[in-house]
C-alpha cells in the first residue's frame, strides 16, 4: 500500500513537536484551514492531512480504521514526524483514538474535537449501513443533504459568514467519492469502544466540543475527557459540529492555552 497522503503543511518545520490534524466525514483536511494558521502563528507546527480516499488522497479500495490509522502511521513516520500531537475532528476523532490504542508511544498529545471515544449504538449501526446503501446507489449527493442539517451550530447558519460557509462545507461533502463515503460508514460502524483505553493512558488530552454540536454534544465531550486520566474539556461557544470552520480562533486558542500548560 502507498504511503503517500496529500497534506498542508503550516509553520516552521523546526519549531518542536508538530500538530498533525485529520479531518471528519465526508470531509477533508481543508476544515482546518481557517485554524492552522492560526496555530501556526504561536508557533507550532501543523500537517493537515486527507485520510485516503478523501481530499486529495487515493482510494485504496475498502479500509477499517485501523487500516486507516496504520496508512496514517506510515506516511508520518516516512515524514519524520513523530512523536506529535494527533488531532481530529468527528471521524478523524476516531481515527485518533484507533491510532492512540495502537501505537500510544508515538503521542505527545490527543486534540478530539466534536467527537465521542464510544463505539456505535444498534440504531447507530443501522443508520450507517443506510447510509452506504445511499451513497452506493445514489452517489454522494444525497449524503451530502442528509449530513448537512446537522453540521453547522445555529449561531454560524445566522451569521454574515453563515452562508459562505454552508457552501463551503457542501462543496467539500459533495466532492467526497461514493466508495469512500459507503467504506467510511462501514468502518465507522465497526468502530471499537475507544473508552477503556482512555481510562488507562497518560497520553494528555484535549477534548473541544462546540457547544451547539448535535452530533457529539457537550455532554458527551466532557464524559471523553472526564475518562482520560489527563483529559481537559473546553466548550467552544457559538460552534455546531465543525468547530474549526465555525470558530477557528477560539479552537485555535484553546489548543495553544492547552499545549502551553503541559
Ligand atoms: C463526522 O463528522 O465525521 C461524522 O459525523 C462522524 C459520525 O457520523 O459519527
């Protein structure tokens, strides 16, 4: 299998341990661009990277997620990059996790942002397997509409920018392939409980949730964080489910306060 992953990177590539951040479902690396600058700009070196099969990366045919987070560990580990702090939002969140249980000695950190540690309901299992049924019959469209209302927080959808950024998000979902969204439902209903690994790491987490997320809400955030035996939690106001679209600085500057007092 390649390992090669289509990345941005942003910073000094000599500024200490990076932040590699991965994005959720059906998205790509391109919802952390109004943050990594701004991590950037205090210093601290970021990769945001497609996992495969999204963005810019190369379907690799069906993936679980630890296919996922084994492709992840070659390409960084070909880039010289560890150890580092290991980011991600939603899906990317549990594709942190998958990588945590794995290979927790590559970890200075975990930044989870809008996301659980748990594994999938039956209700939940079911919604996946109508999802790629969706998504394999009817292309990427639908899925896009039937995600969409649950994304963006209310404060961002009234917003001056709301608009743009509803766009935005519904460009980069409807861009997602058929076969990459139909094989993420699958793996992320196959997804473990990552729970009990938390309650046994020193690997210090970073849980950031928006406040208006519908999808992973606040309450489940701070049960992620209260499980770690090093976790913080941070409510982001005025954020839905892409908190790093919908209010970069304030995730910016939660995730540099958070690294700062470590
Ligand atoms: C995501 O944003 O990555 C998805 O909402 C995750 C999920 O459906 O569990």
């Amino acid at each position: 299998m390649l390992s090669e992953l289509a990345y941005d990177q942003f910073g000094e590539s000599n500024t200490g341990i990076p932040l590699v951040l991965v994005h959720g479902f059906p998205l790509d690396r391109t919802i952390f661009a109004p943050v990594a600058p701004r991590l950037a700009s205090s210093g601290l070196r970021v990769l945001t990277v497609d996992l495969p099969g999204f963005g810019g990366s190369a379907f690799p045919g069906d993936f679980s997620l630890e296919d996922l987070a084994r492709r992840l560990r070659g390409f960084l580990t070909q880039q010289g990059l560890t150890p580092f702090f290991l980011g991600g939002l939603s899906m990317g969140g549990y594709v942190a996790l998958q990588y945590h249980r794995l290979f927790p000695a590559d970890l200075t950190g975990l930044v989870l942002i809008d996301t659980k540690s748990s594994d999938d309901t039956a209700e939940a299992k079911e919604n996946r397997n109508r999802m790629a049924e969706v998504a394999r019959r009817e292309g990427s469209k639908p899925v896009a509409r039937m995600m969409f209302t649950k994304m963006l927080g209310e404060t961002t959808r009234k917003s001056p920018g709301g608009p743009a950024i509803e766009q935005r998000l519904m460009d980069i979902m409807e861009h997602c392939p058929a076969g990459t969204i139909a094989s993420a439902c699958i793996a992320m209903r196959d997804r473990a409980d990552f729970t009990p690994d938390l309650h046994r790491s020193d690997v210090p987490l970073l849980m950031l949730t928006g406040a208006e997320d519908v999808i992973a809400p606040p309450a489940v955030g701070r049960e992620v964080a209260s499980a770690a035996r090093r976790g913080t939690f941070v409510e982001i106001p005025g954020a839905g489910h892409i908190a790093t679209m919908e209010q970069p600085e304030r995730v910016a500057a939660a995730i540099t306060a958070w690294r700062r007092s470590l």
